[in-house]
C-alpha cells in the first residue's frame, strides 16, 4: 500500500480580519525586522495609502507569510510608472522560515497581479544593500535589477523591477 502526504497549497489571498489574531500572532527575528515590519503594524499604520492591497501568504487556511502593494507618494520613490505598485513589508513568520514558502508566495504574485489588480503591469520594491537573503530571493522569483538605488533612512537600497 502506498502512502501518499498530502502537502497543504501555497496560495496568495487579500487581507481579511478574519485573519487579524494569526497575523498579530507573528514573530519574527530582531534583525529581519530592521528591513520589514510586522504585518499588522502595516496594516493599520496612519500613513498608508487606502488603496494599499495587504497580501497574505497562505499555506493552507493558515497566514504564513505577508506584504503589502502600495500606491501613493511611497511608491513615486521608487518608480514613475502609473501602472506600478510598490511592495513593501514582506515577511515570512519565523517559526515557517526555512520551508521554501517566500519563494513560491512570490512565484504567485503576477498570477495574483492578473486576477486582483488588472491595471498594474509592474511591481517594485527596494531592498536594503545589506539585506543579501532578500536579494537574492527577489531576483530567483523574476525581479530585476536594473542598477537603481534609493537612498532610503536605512541606507541604500537596490530598486528591482518585475514586469507582469
């Protein structure tokens, strides 16, 4: 007899407070957090733009992962494209790290791009010169570098591009 495991799928859906306790549940490490922020501080921060779309990585009906699509002023910063959005604050909970699940979460983005935000043809995002993990992990999952840095407040950042 053959047994076969059943892995849950990995998808990517918009913030729902259904989820508000799992994600404010999240932990992560001290010096990830000097590049992200905690997805629930994001969501309900003052500053961000309405039109911000909050994403969840799901595996399964359980938020593993998170990051947010933004529009506004933030995202001018980084690119002049009308059709752009900007994704910050991605992480991954501390206790799923390691497990593969950042890569395939952002292997689904243009798929969710599509669906969600038809009008949008480009996401960017800056990520610190020092944060070498989150570099490489964006170019794996298609982002570019297009030689563009952003002198953020915590130091430069690469700009990289994904066309979708």
């Amino acid at each position: 007899m053959e047994i076969k495991s059943i892995q849950p799928t990995v998808k990517l859906a918009q913030y729902s407070e259904r989820y508000m306790k799992q994600l404010a549940a999240f932990q992560l490490p001290d010096q990830q957090l000097e590049f992200t922020s905690m997805p629930m501080e994001k969501i309900h921060h003052p500053a961000i733009s309405r039109n911000t779309v909050h994403v969840m990585i799901l595996e399964g009906d359980e938020p593993v992962g998170y990051f947010a699509l933004e529009d506004g002023t933030k995202l001018h910063k980084y690119s002049d494209n009308p059709h752009a959005r900007l994704l910050t604050s991605f992480s991954i909970d501390s206790r799923q790290q390691g497990r593969g699940l950042a890569k395939k979460g952002l292997t689904l983005l243009p798929g969710f791009i599509r669906d969600n935000l038809p009008d949008i043809n480009e996401v960017v995002l800056g990520v610190n010169k020092r944060n070498e993990a989150a570099i490489s992990l964006y170019l794996k999952t298609g982002f570019v570098d297009e030689d563009e840095i952003y002198e953020g407040p915590k130091g430069p950042q690469h700009v990289l591009h994904l066309r979708v």
